[in-house]
C-alpha cells in the first residue's frame, strides 16, 4: 500500500510539466492521470478484493492484511495533507479525496434488492467494505474537523467543508 501511496496516488508533477506536456497534447493530460487514479481506488476498494481480505482473515487472521488495515492505510495516504500546520490540497488530489469519498459513500446507499426491498449497492450482501467504511468515515470527519480551522486557501477549505457535508449526510441519513 506504501508504494502504491508513493507512486500512484500522487501527482505525478514531472507529467504534468507544460514545457513536456505542450510537445505533444495540449489538454486532457490531468483528466488522464486522474482516471487511472479512480480506476485504481476502485480496484483496491471492489468487492471481490474485500472477499479475499476476508478470507484471508478467517483462514489466516494473525496474518492476514486486513478489510480494515486496507481502508485505514488508504484513507491515512490519501488524507495526508490533513496533518499540516496548514493543510492546502492541490485540484488533482481533491479530485482523487472526491472519488475516495463516493467509493464509501456508495456502500450506504440502497438499490433495489429482490421483490424491491431495499440492497447495499454493492450486490445483495452487505459488503465487508460497508462496516469498515462507518468506521472509517467517523474517523475521516474528525481529521477534517481538525484541520479545518487550519486551512487558510478557499479550493481546500471549500472541499473539505463539503467533504464533512457529505460524510455527515452519509452518517445520518440526511439528503445531501
């Protein structure tokens, strides 16, 4: 998870450098790197790799990288910036916080399940991502709670206030 925080899920500013950038494309580069991002987080966050998580854990639970190691190293990386003096989160990386957010925030709303009852969105089970992402998101709101007296640039504190919104909303059953 450390390598993929280092690597994947930062910036790549030397990509992104318009005297490299300008040679070949002239928009979209930033669009690019985020898709495959997203595209990543969805991966790791995807029910199929909860399932092995958790097998993982009932066969060998001394061992085993948890549902929840996961999502907390996940959530700890990608919310980095909230331990600055004065956190400031640059567009890509609000970006990716965003599409962090929706992952976990998917868990808690209902799809039609059989005979229209109410499912997780997730499939007809109640995903092992769903109660590790309660635990989660708590924690995230506290973080942002934080640091938002902290935050001193208007993109940063105008996300993480909507970041909380959201979170609360999910928490407590309010419309967003």
């Amino acid at each position: 998870m450390l390598f993929l925080l280092d690597t994947a899920f930062t910036t790549p500013k030397k990509l992104l450098n318009p005297a490299v950038i300008n040679r070949f494309r002239h928009s979209g580069v930033a669009s690019d790197v985020l898709s495959m991002q997203k595209n990543l987080l969805q991966s790791l966050l995807a029910p199929v790799r909860m399932n092995r998580l958790f097998d993982a854990e009932v066969i060998a639970p001394n061992e085993a990288y948890t549902a929840v190691e996961l999502v907390t190293d996940l959530q700890t990386g990608l919310w980095s910036e909230l331990t600055a003096k004065q956190p400031k989160i640059e567009p890509l990386r609000r970006e990716l916080q965003r599409a962090y957010l929706e992952l976990l925030l998917a868990e808690f709303e209902p799809t039609s399940g059989a005979a229209g009852a109410p499912a997780p969105k997730g499939g007809s089970n109640v995903s092992e991502l769903r109660s590790v992402a309660r635990t989660a998101l708590r924690d995230l709101a506290k973080r942002i709670s934080g640091a938002i007296p902290q935050v001193t640039e208007a993109a940063t504190l105008s996300h993480l206030e909507d970041a909380a919104s959201q979170i609360d909303a999910a928490l407590t059953h309010k419309k967003k």
